[in-house]
C-alpha cells in the first residue's frame, strides 16, 4: 500500500464535498510530476485529503477506489484520474506550519515542491501525521 497526499482548494472541492459525495473522480491535475504520481496509485492505496488556500492543512484520509484510466474529459491521453472514496476526517486538521515545524517531515515533497498537487507521503511521514491529527 502506498500513502498520499491530494491538494484541493477548499473553494472548489472540500472534504466536506467529499464527505457528503462519498466518492469522486480525482481530475483536473495537469503538472507532469502529479499525474506520473497518479499513474503508479492503486487501488486501496490511502490518500491525505489537504486543503490549500488560507487553510494550507491536511484535513481527511480517502481511499483510493480505483486503478489510474484516462481522463474521459480531456483531449489528452497522457491525462488520468482515480476515483476516491472518503474514509475519515482527522480528529484535529494538521496545519503546514505544524508540518514545517516538525523535523520528521524534512525533505518532504510537500514542502520542497510546494506547487506539487499530489505528493508521496513515506510511511513514517504519514503516521506522523496521524499522530498529530489525534
């Protein structure tokens, strides 16, 4: 199993829309490094839920519910989706400053690539994160 984290602007979609949707397709991600990220997801792979914006902190976890296919919206092959299904709200959001505080997450791609909408969290990363989230 592998561990994510997905950035959305809350404005657009929230894990609060993902809650109440149960499931959605994961689309409109474009950078090269993201869907290459997409691309090696499989199914039952498990995904932080992070809101960007003013809020800038992680917020649920979803489950990865299905195999990478192409995105049936775009003229492009190279571009795939997943479909996600909410699993659970965090106890307590886990905020970046909190993430850039703590030295388990140094060199972490969610801070060194900052722009970057989908981001591998290595196992020791992602409990930690739990940890903190309560």
């Amino acid at each position: 199993m592998a561990y994510w984290l997905l950035k959305t602007e809350p404005g657009s979609y929230s894990w609060s829309d993902l809650q109440r949707d149960k499931k959605t397709t994961w689309n409109g991600v474009t950078n090269a490094m993201a869907l290459k990220h997409i691309r090696t997801m499989k199914k039952a792979d498990l995904a932080l839920i992070y809101h960007t914006g003013g809020e800038r902190a992680a917020v649920g976890v979803a489950e990865i519910a299905s195999a990478p296919y192409p995105d049936p919206n775009a003229d492009n092959e190279k571009i795939v989706v997943v479909d996600i299904k909410a699993k659970k709200a965090l106890k307590q959001p886990v905020g970046l400053d909190v993430i850039k505080a703590d030295k388990t997450f140094t060199g972490w791609d969610l801070l060194r690539i900052g722009r970057l909408s989908v981001v591998p969290v290595p196992p020791a990363m992602w409990r930690r994160v739990l940890d903190l989230a309560g």
